[in-house]
C-alpha cells in the first residue's frame, strides 16, 4: 500500500473523527444533500434512534431498500450506525447486520447503543455486529464468499483509495441474486490530481468524487454489466474558496441499484417484457420504486428492458412480481416509448392525432399542410368522382397491417337506413364510382342489396375483401353477386406465396383467397372483356414498397406459374402508421423511423393526385371524411363548425372545401404515392 493512500486514509479518519462535531460543520451538501425525504419505512425507525447517532450522521441519500426481512446485511462506512439501527429494526430478529468503518471515534458512538437499540426493537438479542477495518477488504473482516443479500454505503465508498478493490469484495460478498444499493457523489468530468488531494474536498465527499462513466466501467469489469440510479440529486457547494477551485466540475448524489444476476447485457435492451408487482412487500404494500423514472404500482403493467427483468427475478424481489418471458428483440430500451407500445398493446393507448403529431414534434418534421405549402393543391374537388363507403368494421381476419383495426370482435356496421341516405346522396351528387370497402364487407346483412342497388346508378362498383369467406357455403354465392352487377373486385393479398401471405393475415388465407381468386377467373374475372380483378400488396414492415410495376410482374410470373390465376392490375399501398401497424411499430421501437422515412420520401408530384381531393368517405355512422384514416383520427368534414353526415348531401353537394390535413397524409405522398387504386407516381 503506498503512502499516498495511507496519507488519504489518514486524512478521513482526522477530518470524520475530530475536525467534524456534527453535520452542521460540513462546508458543502454532499454528504447530507438529499432533499427527498427517506421512505416512509425509514422514518418509522428513526425515532427510535439515539439522538447522539442521529446527531453525527454524515450521509447522502437513504440507501436502505425494502423487502429485508431476514436478510443479512452490510453497511459499508457505518459511521455511528444510523443506517444499521434502521435496518437492524427492517431485517428482524431472524436477520443480521454488520457495519464496517475504520473510524474509531464513530464505531465508539454505534457500539454504545447496542443494547439498548435491541431493546427498543424488542429483539432478545441484538442482531448487529460492528467491525473495525476497511471496506477494501472485507475477507480480513471475515465475511465469507456468496453470504451476503444486501451491501449498503451511504456516501463513503467516495472517501476509498481504493473502489475497485471495494467493488471487487462486495461482488464476492454477494449472495447470487443478491444487491448493492448505496448512495455516493459522482461527478460530470475526471478531476485533476490536485483537487483529488485537497484534504477538505475528500472529507466533503467531493475529492473522491467517482466519474460517473469510469463508474460504469468499474462495475462491469468486476460483474454488475448494468445498474440504475433510484435517485439523482444535483450538489450545491455553499463555500466560495472550494467553488473557485472547483470551477466547472459538477457533482451529483445518486442511490444506485446494482443486481448479481446472471445474463445481463452491457446496454439496455428491448425483448417486449412487462413487469406487474403484485404487492406484498410489508415496507410498499402498494407500488416499488424500482428505478428514478420508473414506479411499479401493484396490480398494473409496466414495460421493463432484458436486464431489469432479469434483476427482478433473480433478486429477493422475484417473489413479488409477475415478469413475462423474453420475446423477440426490438432493439434498444426506451422506457417512455416501451410503456407506449405496451399500453396501445392492452388498447389504453391508441395512434391517434395527438400520438402522431408529438412524434412529428420530437422527430423535427413539420405538419403535412406546412410542407406542401401550396393550400390551393388541398381543395377537394366541387364534384367528387368517387364515394367511398365502409359499411362494417367485421372481419373474419385481424391482419397485422389493418390500420382500421377489423376484426372478428368487431360487430359494427352501417344501418340500411344510411345505406339509403348514400344511395340517394350518390344520385344526387353526380358521383360516378362506389367504392365499398369495410372489414370483410360480406359480412353485412345487407350487402347483396347495396352491390346490386349501387349497380343501378353507379359507373362503377368497386368491392374491396379479403375474398376468403367464399370458401364457407352462406358466403359463396358472393362470387356470382360480384359478377352478375359487375362489380371490380380489389383483393388484398400482401405476397405471392403462402408462407409470407400467411405471417401477414393468418394460417390458410393464402390457400383460400387463391382458391376464390380462379373461382372469380371461371366467371370472367381478369381475363380479357371481363370485370376488372385487382390484387393488393400491403407492405410487412416500416418501409416503402418496391415500384408497384416490379411487384405487378413477379405477382403476374408466380401466381400464373405456380398458382394457374390471372389478375388485371396490382396496387402497392404505403402502410399507414394507424391501427395495429402502428401497435407494431411502437412495439418495435420504430414509429420515429418510419415517420422519417415518409417525410424523407415526400413526393411533391404525388399531392396532386392525392385520392381525398376527388372522393368522399362515409363512415358506418354515417359521417363524412376525406379518407378512411381520418376516421381513425376522428378528423370528419365540418360543416357550419359540426360534423357533417351522409344526411346533409342527399339533396345538395357538399359546399367547396379544405382537404382536413394530418401527419398520415405523408404515406399517401411519398415515394410513389399511395391511394385506394395503388401508387399515384
């Protein structure tokens, strides 16, 4: 041991055991500056303490975590014994606690009280042993490998020569499982040499200081890859002369949290795991602080990375919670957008404005209607062509990519009295196509009647489906509906082979739709002089589609080849960040990114050909839209400061307008465009 260090030690026992009387002594608030009170179950012992202990302690936060019953711990840098008297009262008559110091003077006051703490405890015994030597070297002290559940240190491991040696023997100490929680001061930058020897600045706790990144690498080398801070705290320093040394040089008190646990990594890391406390932990009967940002209320589910969950159940607070099992990884762990996700996953959140607009914030990109910057390109047109009409949210799937979120559970659809008003209103209104779309629009009770009613007035009928539901006798005889009124069918089949089609909608539906597809050719369809047969090619992740005439002569060469079906055309939609996609984006860490994407491929060419400028949406309310997604956003057309609906055009056209603008409309304008009748460029 070299002198120097000797000389460090030295100084610390002078300036705790005889330049400081008491905490009012100090010269700055690092080694009493927390100014969060301690938890409730701390300050329940404290009266019980001796005033003479309580008088001299030197501290920096309240290291003393729940759930110690029990347990064996030790404090490291004791001083007089406030923290063990406290946690000699947590851990009960069946736990021990051993403080360590190398202050004679201190140690003298804590042992004092010995006895007569046990008694106000109501032990029979006391449960405290004091050890004088160095929190270096615990093996000296007898404290054997892997005995340990708990090493606490309140503001002292600063005051060491030696932390890495520290970090080593409570590492050692450690039960598996078992958990370092100390509060100590950290600073922003490493200090010179001679700041490090000023005698005041090491018994302020300042000198010694750990650099919070050569602290990080301290941990891993010796075990503990990842921690968490449960409090961060800014120092003040109150003298001027120690200010003026310092300079820039900033400190912190953080209470650190680190877990012996196997299998953590170096970052944190998403895996899709949720962590749910179920209580029963005496000192937090109803949440635990588990890091600064993050408190676990029982009963409710909370977004944890790989190694949070990790140190939950290895720790002795795996018995009080529920931690689901790793999943895929999705990249690296952010908590605001990981609780995100987790919420739009249990329904309590949904994509909606507010969702997109503070990404667009967070990401610098600026409101659709800014960046076209031309307002007379987002009139809608006088006397729109197409009205496009959803007339169920039913669906026999619940595709990954519905930004609509149809489904099975989903038993909304239109009323016939609507369907009547649309009818009426396409009349009068002079539009020219139907464009009826929904969930599995075969599912509405009345869907044969709207097909053929529309077919009477309309130029065109348009049918979008997923055409499986032809596969069940009560469905089938849709097929002749469709061609008996003429009506183009558009069908949604996101690849041309069964296994990537069926990761997207769901095992069969490939073999199905297929299936209906050469039905649909036996009646005519996609052959020449008959109706119209579309596919649609919805893209799987965050990324645009390749050119849609690419994709149209891979679908032409595998379907005829393979599958023996012909098709008219083939349209390649952008996804819309809505609805399950965007439950898949956030669940993937990924809707910045893919907002960023869109906003990088804004295509200026494809706004003037934008579909919501020359249609309107009904909804199965009845309401009007621009488009589909604004029902999502509970964006509708306002007339005279109110929603409008089908009933207000049955007689008259709506009145001249501005296309209701959001950040989805990016989808529709980048790359190639996107609209109901595939890429627009």
């Amino acid at each position: 041991m070299t002198d120097e260090k000797n000389d460090i030690r030295a100084q610390v026992r002078e300036y705790y055991g005889k330049t400081l009387g008491g905490s009012d002594d100090l010269k700055t608030n690092a080694c009493c500056c927390a100014t969060e009170r301690p938890p409730k179950y701390v300050l329940d012992v404290m009266p019980d303490i001796a005033d003479e202990i309580v008088e001299r302690f030197y501290g920096c936060g309240s290291p003393i975590p729940p759930a110690l019953t029990g347990a064996t711990v030790v404090d490291l840098g004791c001083g007089t014994g406030r923290d063990v008297y406290v946690l000699s009262k947590l851990v009960g008559p069946t736990g021990r606690v051993i403080g360590v110091d190398m202050t004679p003077e201190q140690l003298a006051v804590a042992q004092k009280y010995q006895d007569e703490q046990a008694e106000k405890f109501g032990f029979e015994h006391s449960n405290v042993e004091f050890k004088a030597g160095y929190i270096e070297d615990l093996e000296e002290l007898g404290i054997e490998d892997g005995t340990v559940d708990l090493v606490v240190s309140n503001c002292v491991i600063n005051l060491t020569p030696f932390k890495d040696q520290v970090f080593s023997e409570i590492y050692r100490v450690l039960k598996p499982g078992g958990e370092l929680y100390f509060s100590d001061v950290f600073c922003d930058r490493r200090m010179s040499d001679e700041l490090r020897a000023d005698p005041v600045l090491r018994g302020e706790c300042l000198g010694g200081a750990m650099y919070i990144d050569d602290f990080r690498r301290m941990l891993a080398k010796h075990g503990w890859k990842s921690y968490v801070c449960t409090a961060v705290e800014d120092i003040h320093v109150s003298d001027l002369a120690l200010e003026t040394k310092l300079g820039f040089t900033s400190f912190t008190s953080r209470t650190v949290r680190a877990i012996k646990a196997e299998g953590l990594e170096d970052a944190e890391e998403n895996y899709g795991q949720v962590a749910r406390y179920l209580g029963g932990m005496p000192e937090m009967p109803r949440y635990f602080d588990l890091t600064e940002e993050l408190r676990l209320i029982k009963g409710r589910e909370y977004a944890v990375s790989g190694n949070l969950a990790a140190m939950l159940e290895q720790s002795r607070y795996g018995k009080y919670f529920e931690v689901t099992p790793r999943g895929a990884h999705r990249g690296g762990f952010d908590l605001a957008r990981a609780q995100q996700a987790l919420e739009m996953r249990r329904g309590k959140r949904k994509a909606d404005l507010d969702y997109l607009n503070e990404a667009c914030e967070r990401c610098g990109i600026p409101s659709f209607y800014d960046r076209v910057n031309l307002p007379e390109i987002l009139q809608a047109s006088e006397r729109p062509a197409t009205m496009q009409v959803n007339i169920t949210y039913a669906c026999n799937l619940a595709c990954r990519h519905c930004y609509l979120e149809c489904g099975p559970r989903n038993n909304e659809v239109m009323p016939r009295e609507t369907m009547e008003q649309i009818l009426a209103a396409f009349k009068s209104g002079g539009y020219k196509t139907l464009d009826v779309t929904g969930g599995s629009p075969e599912l509405h009770p009345d869907c044969e009647w709207f097909l053929r009613e529309g077919a009477k007035i309309a130029e065109k009928v348009i049918v979008r489906t997923n055409l499986t539901l032809e596969e069940k006798p009560e469905y089938e005889h849709f097929l002749d509906v469709f061609a008996e009124v003429g009506a183009d069918v558009c069908v949604s089949l996101p690849y041309f082979d069964a296994e990537n089609a069926d990761n997207q909608r769901g095992r069969g539906v490939f073999k199905r739709a297929i299936a209906n597809i050469r039905k649909l050719n036996e009646r005519g369809y996609g052959r020449e002089g008959g109706p119209e047969l579309e596919i649609v090619y919805n893209v799987a992740g965050p990324f645009l589609p390749p050119p849609q005439e690419l994709l149209a002569d891979a679908y032409r060469v595998k379907l005829t080849e393979q599958q023996g079906i012909d098709f008219n055309e083939l349209y390649a939609f952008n996804n819309f960040p809505l609805g399950r996609f965007a439950m898949d984006l956030a669940d993937a860490g990924l809707t910045d990114d893919y907002l960023k994407l869109l906003h990088d491929n804004f295509n200026a060419f494809a706004v003037g050909k934008i579909m919501c400028r020359d249609q309107v949406n009904v909804d199965v309310d009845g309401r009007l839209y621009d488009c589909e997604c604004n029902h999502v956003l509970e964006m509708p057309i306002q007339l005279d400061g109110r929603d409008a609906t089908i009933a207000d055009i049955v007689d008259v056209p709506l009145p001249p307008r501005e296309v209701r603008t959001n950040p989805v409309c990016y989808s529709c304008a980048s790359g190639a465009g996107s609209s109901c009748g595939g890429s627009l460029i």
